[in-house]
C-alpha cells in the first residue's frame, strides 16, 4: 500500500452527490486531486437534519464524506437559516469528536462562505496540531451591508461580525480569489492576516457526457436559437435585474433566447419580470443536477454572469468555471474596480462591463448572436484562460504547500 502523504479535512457547507452549488463540485474536484497526488482528503458537511445518526459516514467517488446532523441553511427563512448556520461548529464537533481523536488531520482547508466554520476548524487543527488553510470567497457581511441588506452599526451586524473574525483568526493561511479582493482584504485587516491569492479551480478536462441523454433544444423547443444562458445563484449580489433589462432590450431579436437556471433571492424577481414584460424570448429553470447540468453547458452559445454596481468587494463567480470548461464565451457585468473586467478582457474570453453600461452590454450581445466565428474566437480564449490560470491541479498545489510548511 502506498504510504499516505497528508490526511486532509475538507470542511464545507454542501457537497455532493445531491449539491448543485458550484462551490461543492470545486471541493469534490479538488478533492478527487489531492487523491491523486497521495493525500487522503475527507470532506467534512451538513448532512440531513433528519438522519438517524449523528454522523453518517459514506463515500462519493472514492472520497470520504462525513455528514453531520444539522438544521436546513437553505430554503427557509434568513432567521432560521442565520441559527442554524450558527450551529454549524458546534453540531459538526459534538459529531465528529472522536473520530478525530482516534486518527488526527495533517492540515485542514474550510471554505467560506459559511462564515461559521471558524470554531470547527480552530478545534480540529488544536486536536491534531497541525495548520489550517481557509478559501475565502465571500467576504460577509460587508457585501450585504454594501447592498443594505444589513444596516451598518447594528447588532446583526456585530453578530455576523463576531463569527467573521472568527473565521480569519482561526486560518493560518488565508486565500483570496483575485488580486483586487487580496488587496481590499490586506487594507481593511491591516495586513493582519497570512494572506494570497487562490484562483477559483476547475478540472480543465471536459466530461465525458451521453449527447443523447438531455437535448436541451428538443425539451424547451430552442432550436437554431442562440442560447444565453445564466446558471447558479440567483441573488441579490448578482443584481439579476441587469440581466433582465439585456434580455428586454433584445425582444425583437428572434434568434435570441436567455434561459436562466438556479435559486436564490431573486429568482422571484426573473419571475415576475418574464410575466410583467410577456417575455417569450426567456425562460426559467429551478436548479438541476450537476449532471443535467454539464448536459446543459455543452448546448449553450453564451456564458451570462452580473454582479452587483454596489458591491465593495471584487467576486469571482464560480459559474464562470464551467462556461471555460466548455469553451463558452463569457458575457456579463461587474462592478466598478473587479479586476474579473481586466482579466477576461486581456485573455480574450468574452466581453464585461461596468455594471450599468447597458447599451455597451447590449451592442456585445448582438455581436456574440449574430457572429459564429466571434464566439468560437472567444469561446477557445476562455479555455485557454482555464488552462493558464484556474486548473485544480494549481489550486491543490497551493495549498498544499501552505498546510505543509511551518516557519
């Protein structure tokens, strides 16, 4: 048997096989990496909050999952969610205690967003003794004070500010998604924390899929259309309203047609937009699977994103992955200062604006639908761009390094 080189705990709020959130197929991709590499990964999340145990134990994959019981932190309301989110440390220790004490971490890696793993990861690095990593991708709460979803000054905000700390002070090494992100980050903590840059990551491969298993075109009647499409969170940090006003202005454009699939706040909101304004050019999806929606990416003509004017803090969003895998052109808009403008831009993958520059996002739009050879030019610039800078096999080894090294 080989010799293990780094047993891993991955902690996350959401994982595979039933998670249609980007976050958890980077996780299980990372995951399934560092098994190549010799390290023995174990995915530590949520499970049901019905399960008879109160950890259950299984594999994905080959990976090690430990779920344990926890309340829903998704589709109910933001003062359940808020509590249980808080619960998450606690319940996840009191279930994993002493499968840690019988064999401890190498390192630990815990992704945020949820700002609440902090204390869990503080326990396990303190039981083993050994360095903890944090990806940090979302920076809460200041994007929902910036979109006044939390009044500044507040006890809410003290709250969530409480746990944010948290979070930082509990990571020896702390990765940010962008350059503008790791100096935004540097500034507000004065250089307080170890901190870099980690790129979002995909598997640069492209899956092996049964083109006949979902004809997207057949079952929503979208043939030699151009499909624009929009999947994952739908929120209020991705101000979907932008993209609604795109897909209002390009009505009498025939060709054209938007198809958007995820969950989130705003879904109510494309909803209701599509109804008001009699949009036969759009349509709406609730969240598929992670297989349906491979399936899907490989019949889209354009990769949509936006996030919000208003936002402070410069995102990645991790949709932008599986529009590069596929060779997808990327179209969408930012908010003033997100680096994500530059680096698309300069690799040639597509067009992105300010948020707000309707007629430049519009007149690109038009461009992408009516030349093929345009989004085929930018389509190979967005996987080259994967291949340069977002491969797992890069991300792994960044943090690899950092758990592995000790000053």
């Amino acid at each position: 048997m080989e010799k293990v080189l780094m047993r891993l705990a991955i902690i996350t709020d959401d994982y595979l096989p039933h998670s249609t959130l980007v976050h958890a197929k980077m996780l299980h991709e990372l995951a399934l990496t560092l098994v190549r590499s010799g390290h023995d990964p174990i995915i530590i999340t949520p499970g049901s909050p019905t399960q008879g145990k109160r950890l259950v134990i299984d594999t994905v994959e080959g990976i090690s999952v430990w779920r344990f019981r926890n309340g829903r932190t998704r589709g109910v309301s933001k003062i359940r969610r808020a509590l249980n989110e808080t619960l998450l440390s606690f319940n996840a220790w009191r279930a994993i205690r002493r499968q840690v004490e019988g064999a401890s971490f190498d390192g630990v890696i815990y992704y945020s967003p949820s700002i609440f793993f902090g204390l869990l990861a503080k326990k396990i690095k303190s039981q083993s003794r050994c360095l903890s990593y944090l990806i940090l991708r979302d920076l809460f709460p200041q994007w929902a004070i910036d979109e006044n979803l939390i009044k500044q000054g507040s006890l809410i905000e003290k709250y969530f500010r409480f746990f944010e700390m948290l979070n930082y002070t509990s990571a020896d090494k702390i990765g940010l998604m962008s350059p503008k992100n790791l100096e935004l980050f540097d500034k507000t903590h004065k250089n307080r924390f170890d901190t870099h840059v980690l790129f979002n990551w995909a598997d640069t491969a492209r899956p092996e899929l049964q083109p006949e298993k979902l004809n997207l075109r057949d079952r929503l009647g979208l043939e030699r259309k151009i499909i624009f499409f929009y999947g994952g969170n739908i929120g209020h940090a991705q101000d979907m309203a932008n993209l609604m006003k795109l897909a209002i202005s390009l009505q009498g454009y025939h060709d054209i047609h938007f198809l958007f699939i995820g969950q989130g706040d705003e879904v109510d909101l494309v909803k209701s937009t599509i109804k008001r304004e009699s949009l036969g050019n759009t349509t709406f999806l609730p969240s598929v699977s992670q297989d349906e929606f491979k399936h899907i990416l490989r019949q889209v003509d354009i990769g949509l994103f936006s996030l919000a004017y208003s936002h402070q803090t410069h995102n990645f969003p991790g949709k932008l992955l599986g529009y590069m895998v596929e060779s997808v052109p990327i179209l969408g808009s930012v908010n003033p200062g997100n680096d994500l403008l530059e680096v698309v831009s300069n690799a040639g993958a597509g067009y992105v604006f300010i948020n707000g520059e309707d007629d430049k996002l519009r007149n690109a739009a038009i461009a992408l639908a009516t030349d093929e050879n345009l989004r085929r030019k930018l389509g190979a610039g967005a996987n080259d761009l994967l291949n340069h800078s977002f491969s797992v096999d890069s991300a792994a080894g960044v943090i690899v390094e950092n758990l592995a090294y000790k000053s």
